[in-house]
C-alpha cells in the first residue's frame, strides 16, 4: 500500500509540475507546488 501511494503521488506531481510549467515557464510557481505538497503531509 505504501508503494501504490508513493507511485500515485509521484505520478499527480508530475502531472501538477508540468501543468504549472507550461503556464508559468518558471521555477516560482515549482517551489510554490513543493512547499504546498509539504503541508499536505
């Protein structure tokens, strides 16, 4: 179970990071997704 949701999560951050590159081209809306994944968990 641990490795099914260590996969999901890396597979919406990838998904979530491209998203956000592409509209902003940028490495401020990155570290704003990393730090909103911290508060997450």
């Amino acid at each position: 179970m641990l490795l099914a949701t260590a996969a999901d999560d890396l597979i919406i951050a990838d998904f979530v990071r491209c998203f956000f590159e592409l509209r902003s081209g940028g490495a401020g809306a990155k570290i704003a997704f990393e730090s909103l994944i911290a508060v997450e968990r």
